[in-house]
C-alpha cells in the first residue's frame, strides 16, 4: 500500500482508492501505445466536487502530480502520468444533472459517457452533434478538456462551441463556475474556453453546461467511389467552395474500406482508390438540394460511382463501421499511430500527394483516413512488426507529416490534443513566445505545476 494510498484513503475511505500494482497499472496509459515509465502510486476515485477539491487540497500541499482521467481512450497520452502520483478517474461522476428545453441546455457531469447522453436525448428530441468515434466509451469530461472533434465538425463545430459553462476544481482545491447556460457572455477573460482544450493541466472539469439543438428533420447518407486518391480530395474542395454543407463528409481510402466492410451490409465494391462518404442534414426539401447539387459535382468530376442510401438501417451500417476503423486496423496491424493534422481545406488535395510522398521516402505504411470536411485529416502509420527499423521510420515519418501540415498553414492537432504525443512539436506551431505565454498561464493557475505534468510542451527538467 502506497503512502499517498494511506492518506487518500483516510480522505476518501477503502472503496474509492486502487493503489495495488496490478490495479494502478490499469491507469499507465491511454489508448496509444506510450505506457507511463512510471505506474501512478494510487488511483482516486471521486464521486462529488466535494471529493475532488479534498484530493486536490491534499495533492496541492503535498505537491503531489495529479492526472485527471476520463475513459482514457485518448489518441495523445494525454492521461498517462509523467511523473507517477494520484490519477482521478472521473468515471463515477456521471449524472445528467438537468435537461433544459427552455433553454436548449443540458448540465453534465463530466464521467457522463457520450453515447449515454445522446441516447437520452435523442429519447426527448433534442441532439448534441460533437461526435468523437469513440463516443460508446469516451467520457463529456475527457471531450471537454481535448476539444474533441468528429465527422460533425464540419457543420456544426467541436466541442467547444457548445460548452458555455463550466464547474471546475483548481490545483489548491477552490471550487469555481465560470460561463452558466447563457448563449452568450462578454464579461472579462473567458475561462470556460481557456479550460476547454487545457487536457487536464490547469484543473479538473467536474461538471459542464452544454448547448443543444433540435434534432434534424431529415438525414441522407451519400457514398462516393473515387478513382484516385487525389479525385476524391479534388472532390470535397470542390464541394466545399460550392457553398455545399453536409453534417459529415469523411474521406476513406480502399485500405480503410477494405477493413471496414466486415461491418457494411452489403459490402461496398473495392472499385475505386478513395471513398468519400457523407451524411447530409437539415428539412427534407433542404437535404432533397443538396443531395442533387452533391451528385452533380461527384459524377461532374468523374466519380466512379455516387450512391444514394435511402434505407436508415444501411445508412446506419457505413456510420457504425466508420466509427470501428481504428479498432479495426489495430486487429490487424501491431501498432496504430493515427496523426491529426488540419489543414485549410483547399490544401487537402496538396496535404494527401505530400502525404502520398512521404510513404514512398521514408517506406512508412501510411493509411489516409480523415473529417475532410472540416480539413481534419488522420494519416495513420501502420506498423505490420514492432521493431526498431519500423519505429524509425514511422519516427520520420510523422515528423515530415506534420511539418508538411504547418507548411501548408495547418495545425499539428485539429482535436486530440497534444498531451506527450506531439509537446515536441508544440513550439514548432506556435513559436517560443506563444509557448512562454502559455507556460504563465498554467503558472497562475497551478504554481506548483501538479497538474498533468510533462503535457503540451516539453518540460525543463524536473
Ligand atoms: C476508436 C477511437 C476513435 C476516436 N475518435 C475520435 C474522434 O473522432 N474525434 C476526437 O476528437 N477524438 C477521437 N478519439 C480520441 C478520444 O476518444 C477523445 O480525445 C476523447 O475526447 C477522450 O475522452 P476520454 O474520456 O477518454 O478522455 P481521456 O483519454 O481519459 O483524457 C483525455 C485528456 O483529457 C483530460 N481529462 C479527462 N477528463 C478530465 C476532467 N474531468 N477534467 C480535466 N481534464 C480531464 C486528461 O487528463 C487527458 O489529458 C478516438 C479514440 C478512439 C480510441
């Protein structure tokens, strides 16, 4: 039993405490493959703000490194301890606390798994359109503090757009609630939005005031076969810049198809190179529009094939495969590492022959997958063997990637967040300045910097 155990337990009492090695070894990581050099020395397990702001009081005079964590399927490491200490799993904190019509709002807690919050309201007609692929696992919290995106984003914006207020819990224990339910707020510094994307470094989000919308009226899946990689990424600039808005619009390439067909019925024919794949949204007239002004643009620039699905179950299909693709390549290849560059979305079509390029130098295997709609793309290196040889290339291979994405005035995340995966790189985007500031910022917040240390940036030396 750990000290830090001993004395969590005597805060928190036996059952909301894991310190044995096998049990706080289940905390070493998130869903990538950085395990924590060293394990956490205990695991807490709050089920109030109460709880949270005596483990925090407790950490703050101890100076004791805290990682808060969601339902850890972070693609960043960004709840895998750095330093060892106290991991919060958030996960008992998982009320809805209120859905408001009146005001269109819902109050969270943050351990409120996404789907568990959509399935409720999609029960009272109301939508919340954040659409992370992981949602079946991951937590409202762990979304918040990654300003996790999805296919949606294109449309309707990531999460950020829909947290208007926050209850939160700073480093020394001092409970806080800026933002509230109103829509809009100009009333000083904006520490709702400061925290949102903070991934766990300036103090934990315990619950949250959500934004929604009505449920659509009307949705239309469109499956676009591409001939060349290159089409398929001429084809969504083109329907971008025709003013065309689906609610999702993802770019595939047959690889991605080809492991995601066990989960399509029917399966789709392998006829072409890159897969385009849509869903529109809006009144049924609105959706009837887009759906002809979107097939003529597709066959206009040489589409192999533009299918229309008007049957929900095997609309239903292609979405729930698409959210299985990650799964599904790490059933069959060792090791999956999915990068996250946005780029503005007339340089997608640039961003993939680059990307194209870089597989061919470096002899990297580079999947393309990606919210092309909104310029998110997720090149994934595939490693068929865990070696030293593949690890090098696959190093390189992300390296030139992102330089490639900042060339092309992109950003290095556009929502996983950074965390250990790429704090290498965070200076690269930003400059030295931007990184000073915000190394200030989490100062005034968390002096002692006890807040998911060694995210972000790279640290000094401790
Ligand atoms: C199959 C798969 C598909 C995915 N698809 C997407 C996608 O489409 N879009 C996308 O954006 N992401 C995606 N992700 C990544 C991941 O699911 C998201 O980043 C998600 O938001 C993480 O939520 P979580 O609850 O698992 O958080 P965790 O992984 O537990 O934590 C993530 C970060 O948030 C911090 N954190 C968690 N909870 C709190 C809290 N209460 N207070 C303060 N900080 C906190 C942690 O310290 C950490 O830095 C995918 C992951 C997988 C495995």
């Amino acid at each position: 039993m750990s000290s830090i155990g001993k004395d969590l337990r005597k805060i928190l009492g036996d059952k909301q405490v894991l310190d044995l090695p096998e049990d706080v070894s289940a905390y070493a990581n998130d869903a990538t493959f950085y395990i924590a050099k060293k394990n956490p020395d205990a695991v807490a397990v709050p089920k109030t703000t109460k709880d949270v702001s005596e483990i925090m009081k407790y950490a703050f005079k101890n100076k004791i490194p805290v990682v808060p964590r969601g339902a850890g399927s972070g693609l960043a490491g960004g709840c895998t301890p750095v330093h060892g200490g106290i991991v919060l799993d958030m996960k008992k904190k998982d009320r809805i606390l209120e859905i408001d019509h009146k005001n269109m709002s819902a109050t969270v807690e943050c351990g409120v798994v996404l789907n568990n919050f959509n399935r409720e309201l999609a029960r009272q007609g109301l939508f919340y359109p954040p659409d992370p692929q992981s949602m079946s696992v991951c937590t409202l919290g762990g979304n918040i503090a990654t300003r996790a995106g999805g296919p949606r984003g294109v449309k309707y914006g990531t999460t950020e757009r829909y947290v208007t207020g926050l209850e939160m819990v700073m480093p020394d224990g001092t409970v806080m609630t800026p933002g509230g339910k109103v829509m809009k707020m100009s009333s000083g510094y904006d520490i709702t939005h400061l925290m949102t994307g903070s991934e766990g470094t300036l103090g934990v989000i315990t619950s949250a005031h959500l934004r929604l919308l009505p449920m659509p009226a009307a949705k239309r899946t469109i499956v676009v076969t591409c001939t060349t990689v290159d089409q398929a990424a001429e084809i969504v600039s083109e329907i971008i810049a025709a003013g065309a808005v689906p609610a999702m619009l993802e770019f595939l390439i047959k690889l991605a198809i080809s492991v995601l067909n066990k989960y399509i019925s029917p399966p789709l024919p392998l006829l072409g190179e890159a897969y385009l794949l849509m869903e529109l949204d809006g009144s049924a007239s609105q959706v009837e529009d887009e759906t002809r002004d979107i097939k003529r643009i597709c066959t206009g620039m040489g589409a192999v094939d533009v299918r229309v699905v008007t049957d929900d179950a095997e609309s239903a299909t292609y979405w729930w495969a698409r959210s299985r693709l990650y799964p599904g390549m790490l059933q069959i290849f060792k090791r999956v590492i999915t990068e996250d560059i946005t780029v503005p979305r007339n340089s997608i079509p640039e961003f993939v022959r680059r990307v194209q390029a870089i597989a061919a130098s470096t002899g990297a295997f580079i999947g393309l997958a990606g919210h092309a709609g909104d310029g998110n793309m997720h090149p994934t290196i595939l490693h068929t063997e865990i070696s030293e040889e593949m690890s090098k290339k696959a190093e390189k291979a992300i390296e030139e990637i992102i330089r490639a994405g900042l060339d092309l005035k992109g950003t290095i995340s556009g929502e996983h967040g950074i965390g250990i995966h790429k704090n290498k790189f965070t200076e690269l985007e930003h400059g030295a300045d931007q990184i000073e500031l915000m190394k200030k910022i989490k100062a005034a917040f968390d002096p002692h910097n006890i807040m998911n240390p060694g995210k972000i940036w790279i640290e000094e030396a401790r």
